[in-house]
C-alpha cells in the first residue's frame, strides 16, 4: 500500500504487471449470462461479472407511462437503472439518485439507436436494470444484460450491444476494472458497443488519459467488447436451445 495524504492506496500493478485479482491487463473477470430468468417479464437476464450480479426485465413495446411521453412517430425507451441499497459496502440510500438517472439517461439513449423505434410509435419499450451486487463496471454489466434481456423479449434490435470499461491503472491500459482500480485508478471509461458496425453508443470517462492511451484504450475496448458479444449469444442460443420443441418425426 502507498499513501495519499490520510489514504491507503492499494498498489493495483505487481512487479510482474498483474492486477490486484491475478489478471493480465487484457483480461476480462469472469462472467455468466442467463437469459429468461424472470417469469412475468416480456424478457429478462442475469448477468455475474467479477463481484457483480445484475438483473434486466425488459417489457413492451406496450402503452406509455406517462402517457404526456408519448410520441407520435416512434416508441419511446425508457431504462431504470437502480442500484440497490444492499449492493455496496456503504449502504446506499434507496431510490433514485442522480448517478442513477444520468446512468439511466445514457442507456436508455444507447437502446434507442439499436432498437426499430420508428416500427411501434406510440409504445413504450421500458428496460429495468436492477445492481443487487456492484464492484465497478455495473452500467456495462446492466446494458450487457439488458441487450439479452431485450433479445430474449423479441424485440428487434439492430444487433446484441455488449460493454465494458476500459480504464488505466498503475499507468497502463487495463481492462474490465473492479472497484479499486476504478477508484485508484488515473482513468475509467465505459464504452458500449454495436459489433456489427463498430458504432459506439455509449462512451464516458472519468480521469485522465492521453490521446495515444485513448486509442489504444478504445481499441482494447472492443476486443473485449468481441468476446462478451459471443458470451451474450451463447446465453441466448442456451435459452432456446432449451426451450426448442423435440423434432417431430418424418412418417415415411
Ligand atoms: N458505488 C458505491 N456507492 C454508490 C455508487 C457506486 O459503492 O452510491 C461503487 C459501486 O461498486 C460501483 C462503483 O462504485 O460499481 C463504481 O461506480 P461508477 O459510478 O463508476 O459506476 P459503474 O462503474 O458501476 O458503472
């Protein structure tokens, strides 16, 4: 541990470049996706990333509310991010705060630019993110989950969106932080992405970083984007593979 002023400050590199957990820089934590976990929702996920669980329920399209958000010539989509009170160490208070609603704002603004707004005007397509552990990275996790959630609901989508933040720590490029990196750490930035097309639809940061470092942070980025995509496939191919009919047999 080192020290800044009164705080301890965890060294997040080894002398053999490992990170506090044992991984490399470019290695994501370990992570599980479920699809279709909830009964009454249109489509729902589970997603265990590291030492976070988030849940997706996803409804609609279906009638707004409130009704005055309507819009006359595409659906609206309308993400709740929520973090509950249990999920981190300092008990949160409950309900929305303003992270909470900026978290909720961008997502829901990713979702809308992958989503065929304009096929179901006047509807609602309403995204519930619920974080009942968090330790970094749970917006990513919460649109890794909805992206399925939302796919297992049949909603058309252009493509599944995976996320991850990038971030830099100990002053190299890292992968997937966890909570001390992301609050020792020098940057983190969260990036969403559409696989198909390379578009980015969702991008923050918080820290510093210079140029060269945010093109290969960006680039690391969408590596890692890659291998969580093909995570959020299997899960699918897992649920309806399970839900498939037997073959009917052929009478000859
Ligand atoms: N966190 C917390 N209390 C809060 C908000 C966040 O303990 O009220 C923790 C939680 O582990 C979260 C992490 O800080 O995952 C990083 O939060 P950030 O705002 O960067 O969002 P995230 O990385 O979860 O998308």
């Amino acid at each position: 541990m080192g020290s800044v002023g009164a705080k301890e400050v965890p060294q997040l590199l080894d002398a053999q470049g490992k990170r506090i957990d044992g991984r490399g820089l470019e290695e994501l934590r370990p992570l599980s996706i479920e699809a279709g976990v909830l009964r009454r929702a249109d489509g729902s996920a589970r997603v265990e990333w590291g030492d976070n669980k988030v849940l997706a329920a996803v409804y609609g399209p279906r009638e707004v509310h409130p009704r005055h958000l309507q819009q006359p010539n595409k659906a609206v989509v309308q993400c709740r991010y929520n973090m509950a009170s249990f999920s981190v160490d300092e008990r949160k208070r409950p309900g929305l705060d303003r992270r909470s609603q900026e978290i909720s704002k961008v997502i829901s603004e990713a979702f809308e630019s992958v989503l065929f707004v304009e096929e179901y005007p006047r509807t609602s397509i309403d995204i519930y993110i619920e974080v009942l552990q968090a330790n970094a990275g749970t917006r990513c996790a919460g649109v890794v989950a909805a992206s399925v959630a939302l796919a297992d609901a049949g909603i058309p989508m252009v493509d599944l969106v995976p996320a991850v933040a990038v971030g830099k720590i100990g002053g190299q490029i890292a992968l997937d932080l966890k909570k001390e990196e992301d609050n020792y750490g020098e940057a983190d930035l969260p990036m969403a992405l559409v696989p198909r097309s390379g578009r980015l639809v969702l991008l923050q940061m918080e820290g510093h970083m210079t140029h060269e470092e945010l093109k290969r942070a960006l680039d690391l980025g969408v590596r890692g984007c890659q291998e969580i995509y093909q995570k959020q496939k299997e899960a699918l191919r897992t649920r309806y593979r399970l839900e498939a009919p037997a073959p009917t047999e052929v009478e000859a």
